[in-house]
C-alpha cells in the first residue's frame, strides 16, 4: 500500500510541474503584449477579421467579440458567430483576467471552467480600434476591429508583425461578415 501512495504521489508531482511549466507558456516565444495597455478603453465590441481557424471557431463566419468589465475587474466575453454549416448561431461565453500587470495585455481566458489560456495584445492602434491578438502559442491568432474591415496598411502592419513572430499567416481564415449579429443587438 505504501509503494502504492508512493507512486500516486510521484505521479501528482509530475503532473502538477508539468502544468505549471505549461501555465508558463502563455505566449508564443517571440510574442511581446503591448505595454501601457488601456482595459477600458478595449471593452465593447470587436469584429474577427481573420484567425488561425481552430475546432471551437470552425465554421464560423459573422465572428464578433463583446468584452465587458466586471465588479472584480475581469473581463466577461462573450463570443458569438454563424456557423454556416448548421446554419445557425452559436456563442461561447468566458472570463478573462490579467496574468500581471493591469497595464500590460497580457492576459488568460477560460471558456471552460478551470481551464485558463493565453489571450495577448501584441498591437493595438491609439484609439483602439484594430487589435493583434495572440493565442498560447502559433496555432492562435486574430486580427480585430471595432467594424467589420480594416484599413490595408493597418492589415499589412499586423501580418509583417505577425510573420516576425513566427506565425504562418497563410494560415489565416478571412472571416466574412455578411449577416446581423442577434447577440450584438443593443451594442
């Protein structure tokens, strides 16, 4: 029973070092969230440009994101868009905090409990209208703006940024907006 507890032991020591090394990875190695970051002036409503797709996002189009501040200081959001394959809407919502510093974007997201991942401004323009936003590593990516287009040197700045960091942008999904959102109604 003893050499039992002993290896149960080893095993939750090992897995909680490997989560936390992980925990550590929040951000692709060549990443850097912008400094003197605005929380409140980032609230509201962000259209998806373009991301690196993934299986909660796949088949969306008509993507948007509306982040609210809570009394704790976190960000609820809320994620919504058609999945044109179901033909419907669907929406995921989350929590987000800071990892750090109130003024640096860097911060973890959860869609499912616990479970925390990197969401990190990399660029975001003075009057906080387009973002470059960073996933975990360079399988996450997004380009955002507070309407459903973005000016082409504002698109070109963030895929040279993007490409600096190691991201194939080639991969990126090009999101189409072309229905009224009913999660965004009273925005």
């Amino acid at each position: 029973m003893k050499t039992i507890n002993k290896i149960m032991a080893g095993v939750v020591g090992v897995v909680c070092v490997l989560l936390s090394l992980s925990s550590c990875n929040s951000i692709p190695e060549k990443a850097t969230p912008v400094a003197g970051f605005d929380i409140n002036k980032y609230m509201g409503v962000w259209y998806e440009i373009a991301r690196i797709d993934f299986k909660h996002e796949r088949n969306l189009n008509n993507v948007s994101a509306q982040y609210t501040l809570n009394d704790k200081g976190n960000v609820d959001v809320v994620n919504s868009g058609y999945n044109y394959r179901r033909q419907k809407w669907e929406k995921a919502e989350a929590i987000a905090k800071f990892r750090g510093e109130k003024n640096v974007g860097a911060l973890k997201v959860s869609f499912f409990g616990p479970f925390y991942s990197g969401y990190n401004v990399l660029a975001v323009d003075d009057d906080y209208n387009y973002a470059l936003v960073a996933g975990k590593n360079l399988d996450y990516l997004w380009i955002l703006s507070r309407t459903q287009e973005i000016p082409l040197d504002i698109k070109s700045k963030y895929l040279e940024m993007a490409s600096q960091i190691g991201y194939d942008t080639s991969r990126l999904t090009w999101v189409k907006h072309d229905k009224e959102n009913p999660y965004l109604k009273g925005k």
